[in-house]
C-alpha cells in the first residue's frame, strides 16, 4: 500500500515561506555572531574542547563594558528562544519539498544537501540549546562541542541556502503586498500561482495569510514575554521558563546550589583558608584587606543574567600579596569537584579594578548557595567561570 500525502493548505506558497525566510534572515545572522562570540568568551576554560580544524581564530575576551557577555548571551539565546515559531512555521511552509525525490540536476541536488545542513542544523541547535538552558544533559557528549560543531553545519547550510534562494526571495515577496495581504479576510483568502509549494488542488481555506502571520507573530511575542525577566531583574518573577528560581531582586538565580554542591559543611568552615601558594589567609583575614564594591552581572550562559552589587577584595590586590606584581593570568580552583572546580582567568580579568573575590552581595555576607566564604566576579566573564566556594587562586607572574 502507498500511503499519498497531500497538502492541501491554500495558503501554503513562494510569498508566505519568503515572509518567514526574510524574518529569518535577518535575525538569524545575530544568532549566530553572539553565539560565536560567546563561544570565544567561554573558551578562557582551562580545557578547551577539541573541534579540530573548526577553532575560531581566538582573542582575549575584553572586560569593558562589563555587560558585555550579558549581551551577547542574552541576544543569542533570547532570539534563540523567540524565533522558535518562525522556524517551525517555515518548515510548516516548505513541507511538500521534503517529500519529492531527488532532484537529478546537479545544482539542485546542492540546494537539497544544503537544505539537509540547514534543517538538521537548526532543529539540533535547536534541541539542544533548550536541553541545555533547562540544564537537561541527557545527551552523551560535551553540549559546548556539540552546539558548536552543529552550528558551523547550519551556517554552512544558511550561506549556501541564502546564496541559491535570495533570488526567489526577492522575487516571491514582490509578488504580493503585505499591506493587502493584511487587509485579506478568510473568505478572500485565494492561493497563490501554480508552484512547487501550492497545492494544485487545495481545500478551502480555514485560515487567513494575515491569520497565519498573527498565530507566529504571537508565539514570538508569548515567548519573549515570558523570556525577558531572564534577563530584566525587576520582571524576573515573569520568567516562566526560568528553571532557576523566579525570586527577585532580592534574591537573584542560584546555579548549583550547596547542597548540590556535595561540599562538606566543616571544608567551608572556620578552618576554610584561601590558598594563594605563598600565604593562606582566613576570611576574618580577608575581610581585613581593603574592600572594593562594584555593580557587576552574573550571565549564566544558559540564558539568565542579573546583576547584583559585590564587595570583596580587588584580585590585584591578591597578586600583590601572593608576590605577583606582573600577574599575567590565574589559575581559580573550587573547594568543590567536578566540572565547575577550575577557571581560568586571562590578565585583563585579573587586573580590571572591579575584578573582586567577593565576600559580601548586597551588603550581607554571601550564602552558601552563592559561594559563602568567597566567590570570583569580574567584568564581563561568563558566569560559568566566575567560581564559586573558592579554595585557590594561583597567580601566573
Ligand atoms: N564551584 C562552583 N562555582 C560555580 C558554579 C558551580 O556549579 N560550582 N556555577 C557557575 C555558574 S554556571 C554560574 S552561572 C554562576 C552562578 O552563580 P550563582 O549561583 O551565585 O548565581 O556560578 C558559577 N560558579
Ligand atoms: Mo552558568
């Protein structure tokens, strides 16, 4: 038996996939440059992983302006996020395609693989990027090498697709108005000229161009609504999709928490010394040191940021007292194990003034949930690497 499917939507058609391509267009190339970016900013990690020859000519990620990474971050999975309905709508328009035979024309077979790339590309990206902020690993391998490797095949796939399809793009869009098409009621609603997309034999229609436009539009507008308090620390309480607690601001998100941690109550104690190779100093030591206060942001790269105000000691200061004048980077480690026990921080991070190993948020001592005795917070860094439960800094000269 050979099962026929037949798409009969009458508004399926050139004008209505270029519409969601061209929104497409524009926003996706953001997505991608901030995710780049953001690759690079991560990538200070002591142990990068392998991508082989697809390692991006790297630099050192800067510390001004300090919300940089909160950009970037915020913009890459934000869009990421909203843009979901607009991706899923123009592979509603575009079905048909994925179930014709292969094309024998040489070029058109191209514009099929490169389909393959972009598809596969951007529902993977897709997948796992919301794996990941939902802090689902379920996946066996390294999310960061994975998305990162995902992306270059979508960007191939986009370049190659944008590069075959601009053309039909310009061309199908001019064909109709969107002005009129948004004055067009259901019953007015006809299909467009014969095309590989239009059903040859349509059913009637029970939704309308400007309809169809409405239903995505509103998804996008949904998502960035409950979104947005990710990101804006007065409409936290808004982020639905928040997976690390809604309280603000007087509290803000806690990644991984003490408990989870798996620290030992007495290895954060009274006899908890933070190690700095040549001297160990007690935290009533520390909070003997000249303290500095900053507004600084926490960007987790999983999607939230906030930013909180952080009083502790300069870590310039501390590589003054551990007798590196010159400091040309450090070595961060965790009382904790595991994969958040080290970072990695580059001279810049080390030397900017708001650069702290914080003892105090907000005017209070930190909780154990935010890294209680101490904690790293500097400029700029993802949040991944600003190091919770301190136990090391190890200055490089
Ligand atoms: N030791 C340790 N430090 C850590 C983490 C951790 O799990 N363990 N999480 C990191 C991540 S991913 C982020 S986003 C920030 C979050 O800090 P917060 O939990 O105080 O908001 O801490 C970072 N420092
Ligand atoms: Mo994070």
């Amino acid at each position: 038996m050979r099962i026929r499917i037949r798409w009969r939507s009458p508004i399926r058609g050139p004008w209505l996939t270029s519409v969601f391509g061209l929104v497409l267009l524009c926003a996706l190339p953001v997505v991608i440059v901030t995710g780049l970016l953001d690759w690079v900013a991560y990538g200070s990690q002591p142990i990068p992983p392998d991508v082989g020859f697809l390692h991006l000519p790297t630099f050192d990620w800067p510390t001004r302006p300090a919300w940089l990474f909160r950009l970037t971050q915020g913009l890459h999975v934000g869009l990421g996020i909203v843009l979901v309905p607009v991706v899923l709508a123009k592979l509603w328009s575009v079905i048909p395609r994925l179930f014709t035979a292969l094309p024998r024309d040489p070029l058109k077979a191209l514009e099929r693989l490169s389909l393959v790339m972009l598809v596969g590309g951007i529902l993977f990206e897709i997948v796992t990027g919301l794996l990941n902020i939902q802090y689902d690993y379920v996946f066996g391998f390294s999310f960061y090498a994975a998305h990162y490797v995902g992306a270059w095949v979508f960007i191939a796939g986009f370049v190659l697709h944008v590069a075959l399809k601009l053309p039909t793009m310009v061309r199908s869009l001019r064909s109709r108005s969107l002005r009129a098409e948004l004055r067009t009621p259901l019953a007015e609603t006809r299909s467009e000229p014969p095309h590989e997309l239009v059903a040859p034999d349509p059913d009637p229609p029970t939704m309308s161009r400007r309809g169809a436009l409405a239903v995505v539009g509103g998804g996008v507008v949904l998502l960035a609504g409950l979104t947005v308090g990710q990101t804006v620390d007065a409409l936290r309480p808004t982020a639905l999709l928040l997976p690390r607690g809604r309280t603000a601001p007087d509290d803000f998100p806690v990644n991984r928490t003490f408990a989870a941690s798996g620290i030992a109550d007495d290895a954060v104690g009274a006899d908890w010394r933070l190690d700095l190779g040549a001297v160990r100093l007690s935290r009533a030591e520390l909070a003997a040191l000249p303290q500095h206060t900053a507004d600084l942001p926490i960007s987790c790269v999983e999607g939230w940021s906030t930013q909180q105000r952080w009083t502790g000691v300069r870590l310039r200061d501390l590589a003054a007292i551990a007798g590196v004048e010159q400091p040309s980077g450090a070595a961060v480690a965790s009382v904790e194990e595991g994969p958040f026990a080290r970072a990695a921080l580059t001279r810049d991070q080390v030397l900017h003034p708001d650069s702290l190993l914080a003892l105090q948020v907000n005017g209070a001592d930190l909780s154990r949930d935010h890294g209680f005795p101490a904690r790293v917070i500097v400029p700029a860094l993802p949040g991944v690497h600003c190091t919770k439960w301190v136990a090391a800094i190890g200055f490089a000269p």
